[in-house]
C-alpha cells in the first residue's frame, strides 16, 4: 500500500519518468501570403495595382530631400567630419583622446526625410566621456570650424551654433545640423558611473549600436526599393499613433524583410511590398508568440518587437488590421497622407459601399489578478525576451 501511494506521488509530480517539464517556448512567424504562395497558387493573376504604384512614387519624391537641403547639409557633415578626423591624429592641448568617428543614421543610409535636415556623427573615445568632456570637445570643434572657415564667405545665416545636451553635442547653421553622439570604446562601458558624470551607460550603448545597424544597413539594405519604403514607413509613423513605437531601426528590418523575404530572395515590387508590410503587421508579426524580426546586430537572436510592450503590440496589429482594410478598399490616398487625414484609424469610414469601424484593443492591463489568458501573455513575452 505504501509502495503503491508512492508511485501514485510519483506520478502525480509527472509520472515515473521524472518531473514535469514545461514546454519549450517555440515562437511562430504568422500566416505570410508572399511565403506561402508556393503552397497556395493565384487562382487568377493579380490585380492591375498601377495606381498604387504612381501614388507611392509619388510620396517618395515628396518626401525626398531636395538637391539644396542635400547640399547644404552634405556640406556641414563634410566640415565637421573633417575636423574630426584631424582631432583623431592630433588631439591637441584638449587632450581628448578619439579611437574612431562613424557616420550614422538616415544622412549614411540614404533615407532621410525631406524637412528633416539632420546628420549624426558617432565619435568613439578611448576613455570614458563625461559631460565635461563634451563640453571642452564642443569648444575645440567650434573653434577648429570657425578657423576653417576664415577663408570662406560666411553671411550671418551660415553662422554656427553649438549646444551640448546629454548625447553630445549639436553643430547647426539655418539650413542644416549635425548632432555629434559620444561613446567610448565597448570594455569602458561597464565602468561608466552616473556620479563620476559619465554619459548614461544605455546612451552611450545606443551610439555603438548604431554604427552597427549603419554599417548592416549598408552591406545588406541598398537596393532602391528597401529606402523608398523606409521613407513611406516614417512618415506613415508619424501620422498614426499606433504606430508611432516603431523606431527607425525596427522600419529599417521591416522595409527590408519586406522587401528581400521572399522564396525567390529577388525584391518584390514596391507596390507588392508596401501591402505586405500591413499584412504582416496585421497577421500579428509584432504580437507574442511570434518570430518576429530577428536584430541581425544583437547575439542571442532578439526579435527587435520585444522592446515594445504588450500595450504597444497590440495597438500596432489593431491599427495595422485596420488601414489593411482600407487599403484592400482602395483607401491608399488616405494611408499615404495624399489627401483626408489620419483618422481612419480611429473613426469609420465608408468605402464603394462598405463601412470599417476601427478594431477595439485585444489587451488590457489589469492591476487586479491576472486572468488565465492574460497571465499566459505576461509569461510569454517575458520569455521571448530571453530568446
């Protein structure tokens, strides 16, 4: 009897074989209808999308910079990486010791926004920066730049200015600016202490990965196409509110695996590409449970869409399932900002006939105890963080 109550223990603790074990977390990539195609032929060819294509044509020339912005601004980078690179040979009386100076950001990659006439300049120090620091390095810039340009005729337009904030420090004249980002080489960082005034160790960190994703970006991302859609995506983040979490590094991934994520690795039209990004959105990409996005720049395979929270994703799939019904109606005007505005996010709307209402948050974040549902969602994206 004892025997058979211990077996019976046993087993109610996972049996004779051992212990339970809880599954393995296995994230899925959503329902993709450019992957699955080979599985799931056209019945009929597709739609003549033409239109489509000359609006986002369109969009992106708008939202190019023009040839005086590239120029200028082309100009000030030209300058200050200049003055740089000579602080890098010869640090002189400052006594600022510069390992290495990277040009980062939309200026680098080709994608930058017209209006936004902005460059970033990342320069890596072999000690660890402190606010003082950046200070004593703005003033010697500033003075190497004025001293380069005695010879120049400068009107009072083009007069520099310089502000230091708690990344660096900003160059910038009446038409251009150039925000320089301050690092220091990847074994300081452990050692940086906010009460010895060091720069923030997490900004500092942001700064060395951004030459990471500058320089995957350049050996992986130039095809025309992938900044054309770039573009269109920034500005369409900017315009609806869900999906306004979405960074520029995370519409760098997602234009590009857009794009090149495909059985054939050939680019996809840019018209074909651009409904995908809704579809994908909308299918849940961005959700828990997911593959997502794998960073290419990080180890241990992170999926860029765990920096979001759970608030975050949901509101981004809602607002993603709702303009792809837009769009499937012919509502790409709207989604492009080329004429009404941003509210069919939120508002419905009527197109040919047919009435959307905007979707209702799936998640909702309770201070009370967890439903079984929900706490399900909890542990499951604490986990997908660990991937």
């Amino acid at each position: 009897m004892v025997r058979q109550t211990n077996i019976m223990r046993r087993a109610g603790a996972g049996g004779p074989r051992g212990p339970y074990k809880k599954p393995v977390f296995v994230p899925r990539h959503p329902f993709d209808t450019v992957i699955a195609e080979p599985f799931f032929p056209r019945v009929e060819s597709a739609p003549d999308d033409s239109a489509l294509t000359n609006c986002l044509v369109k969009k992106n020339q708008d939202l190019t910079p023009s040839a005086q912005e590239q120029t200028s601004i082309a100009n000030l980078v030209s300058k200050v990486q200049s003055v740089m690179d000579n602080l890098v040979v010869a640090p002189g009386e400052t006594g600022i010791a510069l390992e290495e100076v990277r040009q980062v950001g939309s200026w680098k990659k080709g994608t930058m926004l017209a209006g936004h006439n902005v460059a970033d300049i990342v320069v890596i120090l072999k000690a660890l920066p402190t606010k003082d620091v950046c200070e004593t390095l703005s003033k010697k810039v500033d003075e190497e730049l004025k001293n380069a340009m005695k010879t120049e005729v400068v009107t009072k337009a083009d007069a520099l200015s310089i502000s230091v904030n708690e990344r660096g420090f900003d160059i910038a004249n009446w038409q251009a600016r150039v925000r320089v980002l301050i690092t220091t080489v990847p074994q300081n960082l452990r050692k940086a202490d906010v009460t010895e005034n060091h720069l923030d160790y997490k900004v500092m960190q942001s700064h060395l990965a951004a030459i990471r994703h500058t320089r995957w970006f350049e050996e992986n991302a130039q095809h025309s196409s992938i900044k054309v859609l770039i573009r269109i995506l920034r500005d369409i983040t900017k315009r609806f509110d869900g999906f306004e979490p979405l960074n520029p590094w995370i519409i760098d991934l997602l234009a590009h695996s857009a794009i090149m994520n495909n059985p054939s690795r050939q680019a996809l039209p840019i018209n074909q590409a651009f409904r995908r990004v809704f579809q994908l959105l909308a299918s849940g990409l961005f959700l828990p449970g997911s593959s997502g996005i794998s960073d290419p720049c990080e180890a241990n395979h992170i999926r860029v869409h765990t920096a979001l929270t759970l608030e975050q994703q949901d509101v981004c799939c809602m607002t993603a399932q709702t303009l792809l019904r837009v769009l499937s109606h012919g509502g790409y005007k709207r989604l492009l900002g080329l004429e009404g505005n941003a509210t069919i996010a939120k508002e419905m709307s009527v197109w040919d006939g047919v009435v959307i209402f905007p979707l209702d948050i799936a998640y909702e974040k309770s201070n009370d105890k967890p439903e079984d549902g929900e706490d399900d969602m909890e542990e499951e994206a604490n986990e997908s963080e660990t991937q």
